[in-house]
C-alpha cells in the first residue's frame, strides 16, 4: 500500500522506511473506503491483532465517512441490480401484457 501511494503520514505521502511518531495521523486507501488513524503508542516488536488494535485509533470522522460511502454503494448496488435484463419471471410477465396487447 505504501509503495502504491495509498498511505499518507501527517498528509505527506511516506516510504516504507518511515519511523511513525505517537500523535500522528495515517491515512490509507482500503479499497473504496478511505480511514484516518491516530496513532496512540508505538511498539518495537511485532504483537498479536489484538494488543497492536490498542496503539491506534481510527477518527469518528473517518468511522461516519465509511459508513455513508457503503451505504451509497449498497443502495447503488440495488438501483443497478434493478436496471439489467428480466428475470424469468419478468420475462413471463412481459410475455403475458405483449400477448394481451396483440389480442386486443
């Protein structure tokens, strides 16, 4: 990610080699979603998720961000699920008011 460019270190694109400071900002590019994490503790070793989750904290900002842009996905992802080809029982349905319409 860093190598991409997706990870931001007090607003400046940083190298893999960069020392992180506590009370420093982070923000990285996951996918879609944007995050931006204070760093709260450094450690010098490497630890378990659980014990390296408590030396940063994502902002609420950042937390509400992510959350608005997958709900626009979610309901983006409906509007377009709506607008491809008929399913069978549409087509049927389809079918039904063509066959009506001839008839009449």
């Amino acid at each position: 990610m860093i190598n991409g460019g997706k990870v931001h270190l007090n607003g400046q694109r940083c190298k893999p080699s960069r020392q992180v400071e506590v009370g420093a900002t982070i923000t990285l590019w996951q996918g879609f979603d944007e995050k931006e994490v204070l760093v709260q503790g450094v450690s010098a070793k490497r630890l378990s998720a659980p014990l390296a989750q408590a030396l940063y904290l994502e902002t609420e900002q950042s937390h509400q961000r992510r959350e608005q842009r997958a709900e626009q996905r979610r309901l983006k992802a409906d509007a377009d699920h709506t607008a491809g080809r008929p399913d069978k029982k549409q087509r049927r349905q389809l079918l039904r008011i063509k066959h009506q319409d001839t008839n009449s």
